[in-house]
C-alpha cells in the first residue's frame, strides 16, 4: 500500500503534512477531517453513543495537540487508532468508576470517616489533590499520572510524598481507628 493509501483511511497526506508543520488553520481542519473516522472506531469498540463521543472529542485534543511531534506523517492512522483506542478504554473506565461512585451513595450515606478523608483531601493544593487521587483512587502509576500531568515523574513522587505528609497531619487518630482500606488510602501509604 502507499503512503496515500494508508492516510486515506483519516485524511489526506497533504492534510496531516500541514498539520505536522503547525498550521493552526491546518490542524482545525485535521481534527474536523478525523472526526467521523474517531467517532466511528469509539463507537465500534464501546457500543454506546455518549461514550464514543467523549472518547472521540478527546482523541481530537490529544491529536490537536500532538500532531506536531508526530515525525513520521505515514503512521498517522496507527498513531490515532492507538489514541481513539486508549481514550475509549479511559472512557469505559471513568464510566465504570462513576457508576461504582453513585452506586456506593446510593446504597449509604458517607461514614464519618469517609468526610474526614474528603474533607483533608479538599485541603490540598489542586496539584497534591490531583496526583493522591490518581494514584490512591484511580490506581495509576507515577509515571502513568506524569504523562497525563505534563510533567516529570520525579515531580509526581514529590507531590505524592507533601501530599501523604499533609493528610498523615491531618488524619492523626485514625491509623488506630481503621487502615482506611475502603477510601484507597491505607494505613502504610499515610
């Protein structure tokens, strides 16, 4: 197969060519030619309209903004199919998660304990908040959370270790109480 015929299947050679170089006007019109295909490949892999959209929209930000480092413009339609693929992946997952959330509300009213650990987490900074939740709750690696920051791994480790010094302060008392098992955060990492 050609070159031609391999970009055919998102865009054109010349489109992503464009794009590549930093045209703004280019890069618009990329993302406006790879939607229907994003949105198709979303739909096929998650069967469901809702969540092929969102995974579809954030294959599009992730090709806006990496379509400048992409340095061979003949892998483009692996590179978006591994985007549209891993987003629809993150999609199904959130999905998950927030159907477990409610499910859990539904069913109780949040122990003491509970507020307490949303109440300290609520105490961080955005940054130390962010990376005690994807890797207590959403069980993500460091580097994991360091690619989807923007940031250096090293930095990740640091937020985490202020961030388990802060709540360690201010969960003092329930080491004894429970191991805090439910909530992600055990008894070791605080």
């Amino acid at each position: 197969m050609t070159q031609e015929a391999l970009l055919s299947a998102f865009a054109s050679a010349e489109q992503v060519e464009a794009a590549r170089r930093g045209d703004r006007a280019a890069i618009d019109a990329l993302v406006e030619a790879v939607w229907p295909g994003c949105y198709r490949v979303a739909f096929c892999v998650l069967g469901e309209a809702a969540l092929a959209e969102d995974a579809a929209q954030e294959a599009c930000i992730a090709l806006y903004r990496g379509i400048t480092s992409l340095r061979d413009p003949g892998a483009f339609n692996a590179w978006l199919y591994r985007i549209v693929v891993r987003e629809s992946a993150r999609a199904r997952r959130r999905r998950a998660r927030a159907e477990a959330v409610a499910e859990a509300a539904a069913s109780s009213e949040p122990s003491g304990v509970d507020l307490d650990i949303q109440r300290a987490l609520a105490s961080l900074s955005p940054a130390l908040r962010e990376v005690t939740v994807l890797y207590y709750f959403e069980d993500l690696a460091s580097r994991e959370i360091a690619a989807i920051l923007g940031v250096p791994d090293g930095t990740v480790r640091v937020r985490l270790m202020m961030a388990r010094r802060k709540l360690r302060a201010t969960l003092t008392g329930y080491r004894e109480l429970c191991a805090l098992d439910d909530t992600g955060i055990s008894d070791y990492a605080i």
